[in-house]
C-alpha cells in the first residue's frame, strides 16, 4: 500500500511541475504574437531565466556627436527614403556611431535607450568572440581541433571530432533542422524540451546527431553556438555570461547591466537571449571597426577579428549562401567587396560594421518581414555609411 505521505509529495511535485510549464507556455504563445512581441522583446529577461551581466565597474560613456544621416538609399534600382524602411521594418532602436562617437539614435514604438533589447542569434558574434579571446588565452590551442577535445560530453553526438572552426562556420553538418516558416523544425522544438519538458540544453544536444561530413556544406543551425557556449564553459570554468563579463562587458566600459537567457538549470543560451541596451550593443561592433581595440585598448585580438570577419572556404564565399551572404566565425558577410559585414538576429536584429568608414549600426526591431528586409537593411547602412564618410 502506497504511503499517503508519498501520494502527497507526488502530488505537489506533480503541481510544481504544471505550474512551472504553463509560466513558460505562456511566453511561447505570445513571444512572436503581433499584439505582443514589441513589448516582449524589450522584456525577454523577465520571461525567462537569465544569468545576470553587470555594467562595468568604470562605464564608459559615449562622445555624443549629432549628425545628419542619410535620408534616402538605392535599392532594386528605386530610390527609397530612410525612415520609410524603419518604419515599414518595424524598427524599435536606431543607433549610428561613426569614428566611435554616437552620431544618431532614435527608438521607437515605446521603446526607449535605457531599454534592455534582446538580440536573438546576434549573441552568436558575441559567443564567436568570446572563443577567440580563449584562444588568444591558450585556453583553446586552435579551432582547428576537434570540439570533443575540450567538451569530451559531445562524443555521442553529431559533434564527435568535428573542428572548431567547422561549427563556428555553421559546417559541422549536425543534423539540426532551422526553418522559421515552418514550427515543426528543431529550432521550435528545443523551446519545448527545454522549458516545457524541463530538460538541460546539454542533454537535449545529445538527440542529435551527424548530416553528413563535416567541413563540406554550409547549414545554418543554432545548436553549432551552443556547442560554442559549451566549449566555452568547459574551458574557462566559468558560464559564457560570467566570461563575457570579465572579457567584453568590462573592458568595453558598458553603461548598463545585460542579462543572458538560460535554461531552467543556469546554462546560458548561446544562440540567443542576449538582452542589452542598444548603444552597448554598439560597443562590439566600434571593436571590430577598430581591429579588436577599443579606446586605445586591444580588447580581441586583431588575428581573430580579420579571421572572424573573412571567408575561409569556396562554400563560405561572399553571395555563396542564399545568394546575397557569406558567412565568418558567427559574422554574416554581405555581397560585395565593401569588406563590410553583420551579427543578424532573427525579426531584425543586426550590428552592422562598416571597417572602412569607422561606422556601426545597430537596429533592433520586430519585423515579421525580417528575412526579405535583410538585404535591403544592408543598402541602407551602406547609405549611411558612404554618407558619413563623405561629410566633412
């Protein structure tokens, strides 16, 4: 006969785990729904678990330069204005920093500059950088070694011997379905295994397996950045937040706190769930823009941004993938031989670095049209690049 007692523990365990799924559901129904995903973007960390990100001990504030930007940009062969594209994008944060000074900055739809955005998959250039500066460390001897030297838990997975370099490319060939038309695919299902089911994201890594053979095919998918946050993790000894905080958040002098997503056992989400103020986002890109340094101060090392930023393979090349993109160390490489190039986060999300005239953008939005407004997010920040860097 079974002990009441034990019915009663069952029984509120049973209650616990309910409650904890339908907080959870809650968010999922209405992360992407038109009435609430404006609001919801600009308070993810409160939907989610979150390991916290502090500001720097000594923020940095930004030389505030007002500038005229430009108004119109070439797009299909149409002249197109601006601020019909941030509209029509959805835009709710604008930021333009040109030289490392802030120059334009406009928000919009309730949104304000002190308002912590999350990124979705740009937190994937941060994790990019974040394994170049463990590199630079000796933490990681090359990223031409397989990932199971240093995560030995991703052996019984399509991760097994597969290089470094080969997921931060996104050829690891692990057979991780991203289709965001389409609810079926993996990248809408690990929400379900993680916060529905309660599972880690380590283990959940294990269901997969190989697609092929590493190293051959370009194939988009978020699982190859979390293997990253992992590999960072094993190799520091510390979670991807708490690195971030020693090695970027610190040094860049950020004004405001951050907050990474997690799951519901503490592991940071790598591919997504950075949430940060626009203009700290920013401070990423003025690093890149400036081969690694920032105020004077090399805080990633040039080798690594010039790797990170530039095609490593024929697959790889500059309007190879989906006809219009390259791809780096977690950077998108748009078409053409500007040398330009963007972290991109899925509903708009972008840190766009233009090297040659010192310019970053940063636009964070919630445009159910993100995808085909992609490529023409690339005209306009050309436009207003070329536009400051022809003023006087």
């Amino acid at each position: 006969m079974t002990h009441p007692l034990l019915l009663i523990c069952v029984a509120v365990l049973l209650a616990a785990l309910a409650y904890v799924g339908f907080g959870y559901a809650w968010p999922k129904m209405t992360l992407f729904h038109p009435e609430h995903r404006v609001v919801r973007f600009r308070n993810f960390a409160d939907a989610f678990p979150t390991a916290p990100i502090d500001r720097a001990a000594v923020p940095v504030p930004y030389d505030i330069a007002p500038r005229q930007i430009a108004e119109s940009y070439l797009f299909v062969g149409q002249e197109r204005a601006v601020s019909e594209f941030l509209t029509r994008s959805q835009t709710t944060a604008f930021v333009v920093v040109h030289k490392g000074a802030l120059v334009h900055e406009a928000y919009f739809q309730g949104n304000a500059a002190s308002d912590l955005v999350t990124s979705f998959s740009v937190a994937k250039s941060f994790v990019s950088t974040l394994v170049g500066i463990a590199v630079a460390e000796g933490l990681i001897e090359s990223v031409d070694d397989p990932i199971t030297t240093y995560v030995p838990a991703l052996a019984k997975t399509g991760f097994d011997g597969v290089a470094i370099a080969d997921v931060l490319t996104m050829s690891s060939a692990i057979a991780f379905s991203e289709a965001y038309d389409d609810k079926s695919t993996d990248a809408f299902k690990i929400y379900d295994e993680l916060f529905l089911k309660f599972r880690r994201v380590d283990r959940v890594i294990g269901d997969y397996g190989s697609d092929g053979e590493a190293g051959q095919a370009f194939h988009y998918a978020s699982l190859n950045t979390q293997a990253l946050g992992l590999l960072l993790q094993s190799v520091t000894g510390m979670s991807v937040a708490s690195y971030m905080q020693q090695k970027l958040w610190e040094p860049l002098g950020a004004e405001s706190e951050a907050k990474w997503s997690t799951d519901l056992y503490g592991t940071v989400m790598a591919f997504w769930g950075l949430n940060a103020t626009a203009r700290d986002f920013a401070r990423l890109g003025i690093t890149y823009a400036q081969g690694g340094r920032y105020r004077g101060q090399q805080i990633v090392p040039a080798e690594w941004v010039a790797q990170a930023t530039s095609v490593s393979a024929p697959r790889l090349e500059r309007g190879s993938v989906d006809s219009h993109w390259g791809y780096g160390y977690q950077w998108w490489l748009p078409d053409g031989q500007r040398g330009d190039f963007s972290a991109i986060g899925i509903w708009g999300q972008f840190i766009y670095v233009d090297p040659s005239s010192e310019t970053v953008i940063v636009k964070m939005s919630a445009d159910p049209e993100f995808k085909p407004h992609e490529v023409e997010a690339m005209a306009v920040f050309r436009a207003i690049a070329d536009g400051l860097s022809a003023a006087p």
